[in-house]
C-alpha cells in the first residue's frame, strides 16, 4: 500500500474515531476499524464491522464517531 494512502487512512480515523485513554475500548475499536481498512473495505463498512465486534465484548459500549468533516 502505498504511503500517502496510508497516511490518508490514519488521518481520516484520528479524525473520526478520537484516540482514548490506554485501556478504553475505543482503541481497540480503533485497532478494528484500521485493520479492516489495510483490508480494503470502506470506512463506513469498517465501522460497522468494528462495533458489532465490540459490543460482543463490551455490551454497553457507546463508540465516539464523528461526522466527516
């Protein structure tokens, strides 16, 4: 992958889905939604994939996702 579209990518997830304290489950929704996008799927699909994943395991998890800007 190239670099200026990975940079793109990491731009547009600390954009969208803020960093948490160490620990938080937003991180590792995070981690999720990263992983599904170096997989090549969209960031709406990602996102999607990534909470249902986490409210597996986190059930009363609101995640921080914001707007495009």
């Amino acid at each position: 992958m190239h670099y200026e579209l990975q940079k793109a990518m990491q731009r547009e997830l600390n954009e969208r889905i803020p960093p948490a304290p160490k620990g938080d489950p937003q991180n590792e929704l995070r981690h999720v939604v990263n992983s599904q996008r170096l997989s090549g799927k969209s960031f709406d699909q990602s996102v999607t994939i990534a909470v249902s994943l986490i409210h597996k395991r986190y059930p009363h998890f609101t995640p921080r996702i914001l707007p495009p800007q």
